[in-house]
C-alpha cells in the first residue's frame, strides 16, 4: 500500500503523559496536513507543512501540541500533557503543491484515548 | 470565517430512491467545494470537487452561490453507496488545501 500510513493506529494513555503519532506520506507528496476529528464531528484543521517548513497553524494546536516534519519528509506530531479532551482521531493527509485537483489524501488515522 | 453545516446526521433511503445530501458554507470570497465520503472501515477520499463538474458514481454536485449551497445528489441510490459524507470547503487563496469540513451525514441505502 504506497497510501498515507499512520502509526500508532490506536494509543491509550493516562492523562498527563506525552504521546507522538507519526506520519509518512506519498513519497512524492511535499505538503502534508494534520486534522483532529471528535465523535460525530468533521475533521478539524490542526497544522501544515510544505516541505520541512510548518506554514500555518490553527487556534485549535494549543502549546501541547507540536509537529514537526524534518527533511520534509516523515512527520510527528506530539502531544505533551494530554487531557481527556485530547481524546480524539488524529488524521493525517498529504498532497502534492502542484495538484490541479486539490484533492487530499488521507491516512487511516491514530486513535488517541485519554483515561 | 468560513463554516460548513450539514444539517441531516443520518439519511435512509431505499435502494433505487433519489438521494440528496445537503450541504450549506459560509464564506465571503470565491470557495471551492468538496465532497468526501468514509466507506465503512476505509480511509477518508475525496469524491468530488465542484470545479470539475463532473458525475463520480453517479454522484453530482451543484454549486449554487446564491443559496451558499452545494447539496449531493443522485438519482438511483445503490447499497453500496452507504458512506459517511462529509462535505468541505477551502477558501484559502490556492496556496494550501486547508479545508473546513461539515459535520457529516451518514447515508444508509437499505435494500
């Protein structure tokens, strides 16, 4: 499967640890987007990168939050502290800069429970 | 700020019935519209863009700007078109794909 990968596929942790999600997008893919999803909602904007460069960053990516994608390739993004309202499906997507149809394409997730 | 609602949670249909998902944005510049669909226990994929103009699946999508609408339709819904569909906006200048999703309507096509 040459898609987006995600790992861990589901992480349960306690409240106050550090949690890193991974993502490996499309090889030739150079932007690569973070979203959180919460039950019964859509999935939310968090971060993206174009290439190793992080080029915007939503309201919602508190200062617990942090990603970071070296060499542009691989990204992590990490969250310290958790808080059971961290609990969520963390989806990562990538495309290309120089796509004409705009499409995103996404990763099967991290599920992350906060106990 | 740019938002995106689709007021029905969950839709049944009969199979053959017509299907219509609807979908409503806010956003004051020129938006591009979207729709993703979930196929139970498979990624999150783009089924189509309002630019393209053009019928996946059987599936359309008009963009109506004086309404704010871009509702799916179909005229004969299959089983196998029972998805989570979540329709999306980018409003952003064409430099990134940040996209506004909806909340969601989840279709049942029942046999």
């Amino acid at each position: 499967d040459t898609g987006v990968s995600q790992d861990p596929r589901h992480k349960i942790t306690k409240r106050g640890q550090n949690v890193t999600f991974r993502c490996d997008p499309i090889s030739e893919h150079n932007r690569l987007y973070w979203y959180r999803q919460t039950l019964g909602q859509g999935p939310e904007f968090l971060t993206y990168f174009q290439n190793e460069a992080q080029l915007e960053k939503s309201r919602l990516l508190s200062d617990r939050f942090s990603a970071e994608r070296p060499k542009g390739s691989f990204s992590t993004l990490e969250i310290q502290r958790t808080e059971q309202g961290d609990s969520a499906m963390y989806l990562c997507a990538s495309s290309r800069y120089d796509s004409y149809t705009g499409e995103l394409f996404f990763g099967e997730g991290s599920r992350l429970t906060v106990l | 700020a740019q938002r995106v609602t689709q007021p029905e949670k969950l839709l049944s249909v009969f199979k053959g019935a017509p299907v219509e998902l609807k979908c409503n944005y806010s956003y004051s510049g020129s938006p591009e519209l979207f729709w993703y669909v979930q196929y139970s226990r498979q990624r999150l994929q783009l089924l189509l863009r309002h630019i393209s103009r053009e019928s996946i699946k059987g599936f359309t999508a008009d963009l109506n700007k004086g309404e704010t609408s871009f509702h799916l339709k179909k005229p004969f819904a299959q089983e196998e078109d029972s998805a989570m569909y979540y329709c999306a906006l980018s409003g952003a200048s064409g430099s990134a794909r940040q996209l506004t999703f909806g909340s969601g309507t989840q279709l049942t096509v029942l046999p």
